[in-house]
C-alpha cells in the first residue's frame, strides 16, 4: 500500500523530522548494508556462468527487465549494449542522500559482459552529479571494450 500514489511518503512525512535525522545519523554512523561492490560483482559473474534454469540466472534474466534507474548506468550504454540491473536508492534527507547503487551486467554487442557495481554511500552532491558519476562508469567500460576489442563493434 506504500507503493501506491504517495503512500510513503505520507507515511513518512508523519514522523517528526527531529527522529527522521536521528535514524539517518545512526544509519551512517553503522549502515545495515554488508554487500560491498566486489563481492556483488563476484557474484553476477557466478549467476551468469549458470545454466538458464538455475535460479542465480534466472534472477539476470529478471534484472533484465529493471525500468527503473534509465538515468544511471543505462544512459551510459553504447548503441547495441544491454544492461541487466537493479537500482536502489536508500534514504533522503534535506541535502544528504545516501545508498545511491546502480548494479549488473552490461553486455557488449559481441556477447562479451562486464559485471559493474557503482554504490555511492553517503554525498550532498545532487542527482546530477551522482547520475553522471553512474553513466561515466558505464562509458569507461565501453571505453575500456573497444580498446581490446577493435574489431569486435565493427563486424555485422
């Protein structure tokens, strides 16, 4: 029911900004998060060396479809590459954003894949900065393919 309209956001607008400030400062003195970008990229190389019914794949397949995020790594993509991802975005508070993630595989038009986790924890810089920070890491790997793959773009 929070999903629907402003459900959350009502929700959340009933908590006094006094206790809101509290829980942020509590989370970013000891974040609840234990994934760290290595570990996640580890594992999308594993789900994707699986067989298609193997669950760890099918999860690829079903990130595949992720709409959210189109301003994020997605822009970042060459013509005829593929993003499999998910986004997230953690807590908002006055100018303190924090849990900016953009993770998954982008896929080369010759098939190659790279496994990319870009997880900003905490910053004040706007969703400009941390959008394009996203897609400039999406470009480096592009960036990064053609240059061991020069011909691997160019063929039909």
């Amino acid at each position: 029911e929070y999903r629907k309209g402003n459900g959350f956001k009502e929700q959340r607008s009933r908590i006094p900004m006094e206790k809101r400030r509290a829980a942020l400062e509590k989370y970013l003195a000891s974040p609840l998060d234990g994934a760290a970008p290595g570990t996640i990229v580890l594992v999308l190389k594993r789900f994707g060396e699986r067989a298609a019914d193997d669950p760890g794949a099918k999860l690829l397949k079903l990130m595949a479809g992720t709409y959210t995020g189109r301003s994020r790594l997605r822009s970042g993509l060459a013509p005829g590459w593929s993003l499999a991802h998910k986004t997230g975005t953690g807590q908002v508070l006055g100018s303190i954003s924090t849990a900016l993630n953009d993770v998954g595989v982008m896929k080369a038009p010759d098939g190659c894949r790279y496994q990319v986790a870009v997880m900003i924890a905490e910053t004040r810089a706007g969703r400009e900065v941390t959008n394009g920070l996203m897609q400039n890491v999406a470009r480096a790997v592009v960036r990064h393919h053609r240059e061991i793959h020069p011909k691997a773009e160019k063929t039909p």
